[in-house]
C-alpha cells in the first residue's frame, strides 16, 4: 500500500527536530554535522539568528499580498541583487527549476521581439541539471529522468561539457542561446573551465546569441564569489539562481540584462507566490550576511581548506578515493568504492553528505561553517575511509 507521502524519495532513515549553525539533532538525540545543507540550500546554516528574526518579524506583519501590489522587500532585495550583479532587473519566483524555465522563456522572448522569431533552440550540456518540470527535464537530458513522461520538449540541443569545438558545431540558424552551469553539481561536481566559459561568452557575441548560466547551486557564494562565473571574468545576458538565495525559504531569481529583461511585459510571464514579503525577507537577511565585509573571502578560505585536507586523504586511501573535484564549499569526493558505501561510513560517523553523479559525493556545508567544524569534518571522512577499508571487499562502482 502506499504510503500518505508519496515515495517519490529514498529517504535515509533519519529524522531532524533541530539544528544549530552546521549541526543537526535526530529526534532519538543523535547529532550530525551537517555537509549537505539541504542540498546546498541551507546557506547560513541552521537557526541563523538574524534569519530566524527577519522571517518571524515578516510573518508577523504580513506574509503574502501577491504581486497585483507593490511589494517594497522584493524591490529592495531586487535593487541590492542588482547593485551586486551584472544584472539590470530580477524576476523572483520559487524554485531553481522555476528560475530555469523563466531564463528560456526570457531567451526565447528575445528572439522574437528583435525579429528573430525562429531561434528558438537552446544548446545545453551533457551531466546538465536544470530542474524536473518537462522543459528543464528536456533541457537536462538525461534519459533516466525523462523516461515515461511523453514526447520530449523540443528546442534543446546538447553537446559534450567543456568541449567549444561542439559548441560550434551546433549553433545554427534556429539557436537562440546556450545554458550552462559553472559547476555541474548534481553529475559529480564538474567544473567548467574558465577558458570554456569565456569562450562561450564569446561565441554569443559573435554570433548574436544568449549566455544564460544557471547558478542555481552555484550562486549566492558558494564558491567564494556571489556568483561563480565571477572567477572566470565572464558575464551573462541572464542568470537563474535559488537554493541558498533565501537560507533554506523556496525562493529562485532570475537576473537580466535590460536587453533581455525588457521583453518580459506585463502578461508575458508570472507567479503566484514568487518574491512575496515572507521569501523576500528572507533573502535579504541572507544578502546582509553575504555582502558583509570579509564574508566570501572566509568561504573562499573555509574552501581551500576543506580540499587541502581531503587531497590528503585521497592520497592516504588511493583505494577509497579518486579525486577531490570542485570550488569553494562546493566539494566532491571522486570514489573508487561505490559511492553509497562511503556516504554510510560517512552516515556512522554522524556526517551528511549528499550523493551525486559519476560515483562521486558531494560535500556542501553551511556557508557559516567553521575553521573548527571543517577540521572535525576531515576527520570524519577520514574515518569513513578507514570503515570502508575495513568492510568486506565489494564490486568496484561503474
């Protein structure tokens, strides 16, 4: 019989009632360090208080009003992300997914207001993630998650990741613009090259396209930089963001240049609950912590940090580990055992992890996490790696 909660999940059987900062308590009282942050969501950690205050304040004034008004949080928090970015306008909606969708409506709309109506195609990458709706499953094109849903949603192109000598065989007459993440967070933590990015940045202005980067996961500090194309020197035409904007409240955004952003007329795009003043005060909490002095520098630091110490366990347990992958406090462990062996040695050593693609795990920890937490979280892996050696010999992952 199924159950009330639609199993849509393979839940780990473990159940929080409380944190604090990077911790977590089950509710039979066991604590974890928490390296998942709900998915690299959590971005102040757990019970920040400033956090905590601006939403309790929020919700005892007013919590939804829709946008048929004026809502004066979402155009401060608009005008700082704006003072902050490339951008010129902001779109607030509810999910990373939702930002997606809104960024290719914003590219396709483009096209057509400037005359250009059959570009419409948008070249994507292979290990992409934009999200479960149909069209940013279409946009992701992995198999496994489009099969049993219908025709696929025509208008995506996808190429090889890092290679620009695909990117340029696929532009043709139809292409509007190209989508791409810094950091392909949920195949296995690849990283673009900088070089790649710049180049793509390059191949749209000679050829009259977009560069839409989803910085769902990326954005809002956590490699170090607000934005992680901000390492590379590159800017988009437009962004979408999510996952940590607000600190853990549903919240995306998607920033544009006003040449893009100016398509979007009143009846041309939507949202019910998008940038109400509960979401909106939430993420100009999380803003003030993030633009204040020294912050992103510390993550940056936090960042080398946790690489330093697991490069040192990769070349400890060659037999465990592959690589370490990533940037800032976005992490992953390549494995040579498989991947769910090591995040259950990692689960007995009370730390979360979150699994991605290429049998790697991913390690993603409150942006407020401390010198002293990161020490205590190598420990731990290390510990893990020890379980793994310990445990009987199994298949290698493929």
């Amino acid at each position: 019989m199924i159950p009330a909660l639609m199993p849509t999940y393979n839940r780990a059987s473990l159940a929080f009632e409380r944190g604090q900062g990077a911790w977590l308590w089950t509710t039979d009282g066991r604590r974890f360090l928490d390296f998942g942050s709900g998915i690299a969501t959590s971005s102040l950690g757990h019970n920040h208080p400033a956090l905590v205050r601006a939403i309790a304040d929020q919700a005892s004034r007013v919590i939804h009003v829709s946008n048929l008004y004026r809502i004066p949080e979402a155009e401060r928090l608009a005008a700082r992300l704006v003072d902050a970015s490339f951008a010129d306008s902001a779109f607030f909606c509810n999910s990373g997914a939702e930002a997606n969708e809104g960024m290719v409506k914003m590219i396709r709309k483009t096209m057509a207001e400037t005359g250009r109506p059959e570009r419409y195609r948008i070249i994507c990458f292979e290990g992409a993630f934009h999200g479960r709706t149909l069209a940013m499953l279409a946009a992701t094109g992995n198999p496994k998650y489009l099969n049993g849903f219908g025709p696929v949603v025509d208008g995506f192109d996808h190429v090889p990741f890092n290679n620009m000598n695909a990117v340029r065989d696929a532009i043709g007459p139809q292409t509007a613009g190209i989508l791409v993440e810094p950091i392909q967070g949920e195949s296995g933590v690849r990283v673009a090259n900088s070089r790649f990015l710049q180049d793509l940045r390059a191949a749209c202005d000679e050829n009259g396209l977009i560069l839409g980067v989803d910085e769902v996961q990326t954005g809002m500090g956590r490699t170090g930089k607000l934005f992680a194309h901000e390492w590379t020197g590159v800017a988009p035409d437009v962004m979408s963001v999510a996952k940590g904007v607000a600190g853990g409240f549903p919240m995306g955004v998607v920033l544009a240049r006003e040449h893009v952003a100016r398509h979007l007329v009143p009846g041309s795009h939507g949202t019910t609950f998008g940038g109400n003043p509960l979401a909106c005060a939430a993420g100009n909490a999380v803003l003030d912590v993030l633009l204040s002095p020294g912050f992103l520098q510390q993550v940056d630091q936090r960042g080398e940090l946790l690489r330093s110490g697991l490069s040192e366990i990769v070349s400890e347990f060659p037999s465990v580990f592959e690589e370490v992958r990533g940037a800032g406090l976005l992490t992953g462990l390549k494995c040579v055992v498989p991947q769910a062996e090591f995040a259950d040695a990692c689960i007995a050593e009370a730390l979360l992890t979150v699994n991605a693609g290429e049998n790697v795990v991913r390690l993603a920890p409150p942006l407020i996490v401390t010198d002293s937490e990161t020490a205590e979280a190598i420990s731990r892996i290390r510990r893990a790696a020890r379980r793994c050696l310990a445990a009987p010999a199994s298949l290698p992952a493929r």
